[in-house]
C-alpha cells in the first residue's frame, strides 16, 4: 500500500511530512520521498526503503519550505528504484505529482504525451499525470495561476481512467496544494 501526506502552514512543512510517513510505515511499501516549495522552487527527495533512508537524505538536503507533500510507494507500474519513486515531476520541474491507485489508460496516455515532446523519467502511471497537467496548463483558462491549475487538473481528470487518489502542487502558486480523488479514499483536516 502507499499513503500521501501534505502540508500547508506557517511552519517548516518537512518534519510534519516525514512524521506522516512515518504513521504510514505500518501499510507496507518500497520507497518513499518528499517535494518541499522552497524560494518557489520544488525540492525533491527520495530514496528507496524505510521512511528513516527518506529522513537521512532529507536532513543531507535540507529543504525547507512551508508547502509540501510526501508518499510512500508499494509498486505496480515500476520495479521498486529512486526513479520510480513519488514525487513525480513534469518537464519543467514546476509541477510535482504524488499519487496512490492506478491509472488505466498511462500507456496510450504516455505515448501521446511523448509524442507531443513529453520525456519521461520513470515506468510509473503516476509521471504521467504530472506531464499531463503540464500539457492542460498551456490551454487551460482562468485569470490566476490558480485558476489555471484548478482547470488544467478538470481537464486531466477527464482524460484520465482508474480508481485514484492524487496530491499536485505548483511552484507558481506558493501555499496552495491541490488533493484529487476519484473512488478511493482522502482526508482532509
């Protein structure tokens, strides 16, 4: 099983991220990883194994940041590595994607993102959300870069099949963390 964490706060969003996936260890998985909005950048860390190797090259990392999200990853599309790991990213490092359940459609998906100049980094179901909201960012309409994200995830959501859970932040909207789920579970608090 796999489990996502977020945060948005006033304090540093690390510790609480890696004490969620510490909660989580319980569930069974192969790798877990953070992305933290620093200076409107995504900092990116993962590692494979226990939650304590994420802490380690966390703390060698150092990123620090009010804005966050973080999962634990059992695979299904994938063999359990670094690169496979969540988060995910688009091609420009802005977007970044963490995601539990299955997506249907990722290959036929994938090869028309690819086809479209997409590359990808990973066998994961999960890069291809990331490189799709991308894609629905440069058409999606809306006066904010938050409006547009909000409509460029519509329009992924349409397009994409399966039984899903996912978290999306964008380095362009500081303090905001985007949660979608369609059949399986998210809380919220």
């Amino acid at each position: 099983m796999c489990g996502i964490i977020g945060y948005v706060g006033k304090k540093n969003s690390v510790p609480f991220i890696i004490d969620g996936l510490k909660k989580l260890e319980y569930r069974g998985y192969d790798s877990a990883g953070i992305s933290i909005l620093q200076e409107e950048k995504l900092v990116t860390v993962r590692a494979v194994g226990k939650v304590a190797e994420l802490e380690k090259a966390a703390l060698l990392a150092n990123p620090k940041g009010q804005c966050g999200i973080g999962h634990t990853r059992w695979a299904t599309h994938g063999k359990p590595c670094e690169e496979n790991s969540h988060p995910h990213t688009d091609c420009t490092g802005e977007i970044v994607v963490v995601h539990n359940g299955i997506i249907e459609n990722f290959l036929t998906l994938r090869e028309k993102l690819s086809s479209l100049g997409h590359r990808f980094k990973s066998e994961t179901d999960t890069e291809v959300i990331a490189h799709l909201i991308e894609e629905n960012l440069k058409t999606a309409p809306g006066a904010t870069p938050k409006e547009r994200l909000i409509n460029a995830v519509r329009k992924t959501n349409g397009e994409i099949s399966g039984a899903y859970a996912y978290g999306v932040l964008w380095a362009r909207v500081p303090g905001f963390l985007l949660g979608v789920k369609n059949q399986s579970p998210m809380v919220v608090g």
